[in-house]
C-alpha cells in the first residue's frame, strides 16, 4: 500500500525558471494538501484541493504559485519566476474523510526546492 | 490569528519519560495532532485528541485539556531512535477535514 508520493526529492532551479512539483495521494484519498517547510520554521499551510477543486487556498502567495488536483493525474504545486526565497522543502499530505472524525493527514517525503 | 506554542529543544536519557508541552490559541478547535519528523524525513503522525483527557498508544500518549488549551505528548522507556522533532498541530476549522496549523517543533535530543 503505497503512501504519499512525491517527486522530485530535490530540484534546483536558477532564479526564474519554473518549478513544477507532484504529488501522488495515498490510494483512496481525495484530499490533497500543500505545507512549505523553512528551515527551523514550522510547516505553513499553503493549499488545500480536492479533485479539480481548490478549497483553501489562503497560505498560498497570490503572484507566482498556484496548484491543481486534476480529475486523472497528481497534484501540481506550480511556482513560476522562482526566486531565492522560495528554496524550502514542500510537503504534500493526502487524507481521506472517514466520517469519523480524525482525518489524519499523511505526509510525503516533500521536495526540497533550490533556488541558485 | 493562530498560535501555537511548543519549546524549541528538550534533552532526555535513553530509558527516561519526557513531556512535551504544547498550548495553543485558535479560533475554533477541531482537533489537535503530533507528528514525528526525523531530519530530511517526511512528519509521520503519531496521536490525535479531540475530546479532554488522555489517549494512550504504546510508549507515547497525549493529553488534551480544550479549556486551557493545552496540550502534552508524554513519550516513555526512552530509546535513541526516539531524537527527532516533536510537531504540535491544531485543525481550528469547523469542518474534520481542512489545514493544520503547526507549531515550531521540539526537537528532542535523546542521550545514551
């Protein structure tokens, strides 16, 4: 039973290039959430989607990100223009809505982002 | 806006008990979790607790006390794979589904 998937584990990308990331949700799971990870820093919410739809996307800076969850595929996390502030590690977590309560959310093994 | 407040580093001894406190400011309470993340690694979830009191799971168990907002991951019998960062989370929303707000992390250091 595969768990979260994510790729890739690490991309460098030159200031202003673009930065796809993936997510693939454990099987069953319809709901898919974004967190970005500085280093000492706590994980920050940045989106979270279910099937070709956006839910929340509050944490998520306005310019330059964006995410989908298509109806066939994995998740994207978008970043367009990358910049030297955007080298974190990103997590994805999926969970499934069990009608009981808990919902916890597993996590990826996240893609570390450099941006050169 | 949400707090979440957790000490940044603990040290302990193999074999020992720690605790790790976790208080909490968020509008609404649906929930609260602790991860496990060891370094480089993916957060794995270790407890949830939505009612007050204590829930139990093998050598860790958490605490909830919704009214002071308060929170505490109790880890015994201390091992050395146990070192890694401990991650308070709180789902503030209505719904059971929906973000997590994350403390810091305490990263606990566990000695032979």
């Amino acid at each position: 039973n595969a768990g979260v998937m994510q790729n890739p584990r690490h991309l460098v990308r030159r200031r202003g290039q673009e930065a796809r990331l993936r997510c693939s949700p454990m099987k069953g799971h319809s709901h898919v959430y974004w967190y970005r990870q500085l280093p000492e820093e706590g994980l920050k919410f940045m989106v979270y989607l279910q099937k070709e739809n956006i839910i929340d996307e509050s944490g998520m800076p306005k310019e330059r990100f964006s995410a989908e969850f298509p109806k066939e595929g994995p998740s994207i996390l978008r970043i367009q223009q990358v910049v030297r502030g955007d080298s974190a590690a990103y997590f994805c977590a999926s969970s499934d809505n069990s009608g009981q309560g808990k919902n916890e959310q597993f996590f990826g093994p996240g893609t570390r982002l450099t941006v050169l | 806006g949400q707090n979440i407040d957790q000490p940044t580093e603990m040290t302990a001894t193999e074999g020992a008990i720690v605790q790790i406190n976790c208080t909490y400011q968020t509008s609404g309470f649906n929930g609260l979790f602790w991860y496990q993340q060891h370094a480089g690694e993916a957060p794995t979830f270790l407890s949830y607790n939505v009612l007050d009191g204590l829930e139990e799971k093998g050598r860790f168990s958490s605490f909830l006390s919704r009214s002071k907002g308060y929170s505490y991951l109790l880890l015994k019998e201390l091992q050395m794979k146990d070192s890694a960062s401990y991650l308070c989370a709180v789902r503030a929303r209505g719904s059971t589904l929906g973000r997590l707000y994350f403390g810091r992390g305490t990263q606990l250091t566990v000695w032979p």
